[in-house]
C-alpha cells in the first residue's frame, strides 16, 4: 500500500470533470467504467483504512478509564497525512484514466 501513497502524493485532491465519453471509451459503456472505478475506490478505502487503524493501534494505551486521553503528536501526525491523501474515487478514477487497471469480465458479456 506504501507505493499507493508516494504515488498519489502529487495528485490534486480536488474534483475536476471528467470527459465521460472519454471514460466510456475503454469500455464501451460508462456505466461498466464507473463500475469498475468503484470497485477499486473501494478496494482502496478498506486497504486505506486498514493500514491506518493498525499504524494507530501501535500507540493505543488500554486504559479502563475515559477521562485518560493521551495526545501524541506521532499519531496526529500519521492521522493528517491520511487526512491529506485524496479521496479513494479520485485515486480510482486517475488509475483508470491512466490504464493501470486491469479488470476481466467473470461471465461472457452478452448483447441483446
């Protein structure tokens, strides 16, 4: 997940309109793109999101009481980079336009 994030560091975390048909152009269907933009945006939250929570875990007391809240400057650190990174659709949908997605199809595509 580590050449995720040195990758992504120069992306604008911005949205910015897309030429759609320019999406659908690999595919044929805007439709099978966006479904395939999905499905890595979500792959990549989680991965995302799990890489966060263990990295946070190392600095997790167990302590009983709530009061006890310990601010480590580490932690903060690690949670604004995450913060920072852009959005996993951005992510995504870059990859896509780039062609550095591969996807197959689990059943023959029939046309009707």
């Amino acid at each position: 997940m580590s050449d995720i994030k040195t990758k992504v560091q120069g992306l604008d975390p911005n949205i910015k309109a897309r030429d759609v048909q320019g999406l659908a152009k690999t595919t044929g269907n805007i439709y099978e793109a966006l479904a395939i933009i999905a499905k890595r945006a979500n792959l990549l939250s989680v991965d995302l999101k799990h890489e966060l929570h263990n990295k946070l875990e190392e600095f997790a007391v167990s302590s009983d009481t709530i009061e006890e809240i310990h601010e480590n400057k580490e932690q903060i650190e690690i949670s604004k980079f995450y913060e920072r990174l852009p959005n996993p659709v951005i992510i995504a949908t870059e990859e896509y336009i780039n062609e550095e997605l591969h996807y197959r199809y689990n059943e023959e595509r029939r046309r009707f």
